[in-house]
C-alpha cells in the first residue's frame, strides 16, 4: 500500500493491514485442517490466504484489480517459507503436517 515509502505508513494503513492479516489467519487456519502433506504446505495456505484477504479487504492502489494482492500474497509466502526454516517454524510444520 505504501510502495516502500515508510513515511506514508498511518493508522489507516494499519487498520487495513490488520484486517488483512486477520482474514489471512483465518483462511490459513481453516485450511491447514486440508489432508495435504508437503513441505510448502505453510508458505502455498500463506500465498492463498492473503491473495484472497487481499482481494476482499481493500481495492488495489496499483496495477490491475489482483496486482497488489498478488505482490502481497507472494511477500507473505516468502517470509512464511523463511520463517518454516527456523526451529520454530519446523515444529510448526510438523505440526501441521501431524508428524
């Protein structure tokens, strides 16, 4: 939304980002119960939930109508898969995984 410019960050930004990452949570949560088994598991429930949190929660500020949900679902994946390599992250996927 700020397009890297800090400056612009405002309790509006922050009232959307946390709604955002409440339907994210939520999304991510009810589809971890899905049977899949896999190593990216985490990061692919990431990229899907937060595309479509996006996509509900506020219009784009750039680009086509799924632009900015896709540059936002994509960061997330990639900071949750950073995250699945962390000793926390690894028992949360194993978790996840039932093992």
């Amino acid at each position: 939304m700020v397009q890297g410019n800090v400056l612009q960050l405002t309790g509006k930004h922050a009232l959307i980002a946390t709604k955002t990452g409440v339907i994210t949570g939520a999304l991510v949560v009810l589809m971890s119960f899905l049977p899949f088994k896999f190593h990216f598991k985490l990061p692919v429930l990431m990229f899907i939930g937060c595309f479509f949190a996006d996509l509900i929660s506020h219009p784009t500020h750039f680009g086509l109508a799924w632009t900015e949900a896709l540059c936002t679902a994509t960061l997330a994946a990639v900071f949750s898969y950073v995250i699945t390599l962390s000793p926390a992250g690894k028992k949360l996927e194993e978790y996840l995984n039932g093992s």
